[in-house]
C-alpha cells in the first residue's frame, strides 16, 4: 500500500508543470530603439523580445536597467542573469560568457552632422578628428583597436552623443547601422551617414559560462530558435526598425 501511495505521489509531481523562473535582464533603457523609456514605460526591440522569449520558456522576465558600462560587471556578479543591450560577439567576451545564437546582424556606421558627409565619408578619415561612442560599447574597443587609433580622439559618453556630433562638440560618432538610422529619424538636429556601414556586428545574449548559466542559456537559445521559426522575431524587427535583422544579410 505504501508502495503504491509513493509510486502516486511520484506521479502526481512529475505531471505537475516546471515552475517559472524569473530571467533578470539587464538594460541600460537608453538606446533608441532597442531599450528606452517613453512616458514611464520601458520599450522597444529588446523589451518585446525578451518578453517573447519569456512566453515561449513559461518564464517571468524582470528588467534591470543602469548604465551600459556597469552591465559586464552586473552580469559578471550574478545581480543579472544576461544583458539585452545590442551586446555585440567578440573574441573576449567568448572567452568569459555563453552566448545565444545571434538575434540581430548589423554593422558599425558612422554618423556626422548634415553638410559634413564629404569631409568624413567613413573610419578612414577619422584621423585627427573627435569621434564619440557609448562608453564600454563595442564600438569603443573597435575604434581603439584601429591602427590609427592614437590618431583619433576617442570620447566616451552614455547618452546624447547625437545631440553632441550635430551641434558640433565632436566630429562624428560610431554605433550600428540600424540604431543610427532611428536617430537620425527622430533627431531634431541634422544628421547624416558617413560611408557605408563597416565591421560585421552579431548581436547576442551572454550568460555566465557556469553550469547554470549554460542551461539557462540553452533554453532561451531554444526559444529564439522557434521565434526565429515562426516569424515572431522578424515581426518585432520591423516594428522597431521597419527592416529585418534578424538574419545574415547573405542568407547563411
């Protein structure tokens, strides 16, 4: 009798639904479109995402917004369990974190005030200019990793660098391609693209590289795979960005 109770109760639990976790996500609520905060309310590519993801694991989602340069840290002490910030591949960052298949493929642009597109017509002709990018971006470890990167100077800031490159503060600034369209867009002051988009850029979800963080990372992985799938990611990138990113330009 007491065999059969146990072998019931067993039973019962394994039917009964895994209980949801609570993924926090950290953001800096401060890249248009991706995470920003418009009448009180966090929006935007990365918000819509992640909350997908959520509704295809069966997982709470809490957003954490700080500062972008305080993200790599929050992440690194477990106060978050990943970053959705356009957080970009890069050989350093393999080494410490697991990653998700990329989300979005872009590439670095550079932006400059309106009239200014002949004089700065891309990373080469940085050279002895004044070029702002967010602080502890990749953007930044892409222009310090130039060969003539003592040649520019380089200026960190965590927001209005737009504001900034159009009222002539600094020459030009560097985010990707996408972001830059948008700003331009909803800019009030006069902007332009300078060149053509340049170093690929695969935006991705970091966990910790620990077994929990390995086997967080595998089940959101599997639900931006059916995101992927079904449309559902595609949809929310021409929400945002009016064009889908969410796949290599060449298709592979």
């Amino acid at each position: 009798m007491r065999k059969t109770i146990l072998t019931a109760i067993l039973a019962l639990t394994t039917a009964l639904p895994a209980a949801a976790e609570t993924i926090r996500v950290g953001m800096s609520g401060g890249y248009f479109p991706f995470t920003f905060t418009r009448t009180d309310e966090l929006q935007g590519f990365e918000v819509d995402f992640l909350n997908a993801i959520g509704a295809e694991t069966g997982d709470d989602v809490e957003f954490v917004t700080m500062s972008f340069s305080g993200l790599i840290g929050a992440l690194e002490s477990g106060r978050i369990d990943t970053i959705a910030n356009q957080i970009t591949i890069t050989p350093d960052r393999e080494a410490k974190f697991a990653f998700t298949q990329p989300y979005v493929y872009d590439g670095a642009q550079v932006v400059v005030k309106a009239g200014n597109e002949d004089q700065i017509s891309g990373p080469d002709s940085l050279k002895g200019k004044s070029v702002a990018v967010n602080l502890g971006s990749n953007f930044e470890e892409l222009l310090r990793n130039l060969p003539y990167s003592d040649q520019i100077d380089i200026r960190t800031y965590e927001s209005n660098i737009e504001q900034d490159t159009a009222l002539g503060r600094v020459d030009a600034f560097v985010m990707d391609r996408v972001s830059s369209a948008q700003v331009i867009a909803k800019s009030p002051l006069p902007l332009a693209l300078a060149g053509k988009p340049f170093d690929e850029i695969r935006n991705a979800l970091p966990f910790r590289n620990d077994e929990a963080g390995q086997a967080l990372r595998d089940k959101v992985d599997a639900a931006i795979t059916t995101l992927k799938e079904n449309g559902k990611l595609s949809e929310i990138s021409q929400k945002w960005l009016d064009a889908d990113v969410t796949q290599p330009a060449d298709g592979e």
